[in-house]
C-alpha cells in the first residue's frame, strides 16, 4: 500500500471511529440518565402492587383510556431481558477492547 494510500484509509477509520464513539458517549448518556427510572420500573415489576394493579386491569376497574403496557407481562419482561442482554454484550465489548489492549 502506498503512502497516500494508507493515510487516506486511516484518516477513514479515524473519521468512522470518532462519530461512532461521538454516538455510544451520547447513547451513554441517555442511559445513564435513565437508571432511576429503570431501576423503579424493575421494583414495580412483580410486585405486590404490580400484580394488584394487573388484576384491577383485568376486573375492568381502570379507565379504558389509560396506557397500561406496564401492566402487560411480555412488556416489562421483555425490556428487563433487552437490557440483560445489553449488559452482557457491552460487557464483552470492553473485554475485548482490553484484550486488545485498545485504550
């Protein structure tokens, strides 16, 4: 590869690698942000007031009108289950990265 070459091709991976890690810092942030919220959302769900809250939604004693994917099993369980997955895969990443020896 030529010297004109290489530059280019690595002033590409530059570019590529400073707007991905531009994204994953903002991504992080919102994240991060989020935690709280995650968190209440995980200690609602299954509990005693989730499940007193699910079986009023079933007797039909809540307004028709409310939004209630909280109170739908798959819906929470899911997002809990996305975020697992999330932690495991960023967590090989870093590994990865380290390995790699990559700062």
């Amino acid at each position: 590869m030529k010297q004109i070459e290489r530059i280019e091709q690595m002033e590409q991976c530059l570019d590529e690698s400073a707007e991905a890690i531009l994204a994953l810092s903002k991504a992080m942030e919102q994240y991060e942000a989020i935690q709280p919220s995650l968190k209440k959302l995980s200690d609602y769900y299954g509990s005693t007031r989730w499940m007193k809250d699910f079986e009023d939604d079933e007797a039909g004693k809540l307004p028709a009108e409310l939004k209630r994917g909280v109170l739908s099993e798959d819906a929470v369980y899911d997002l809990l289950t996305e975020h697992h997955e999330l932690m495991l895969r960023m967590s090989r990443a870093v590994t990865k990265s380290i390995d790699n020896k990559l700062l």
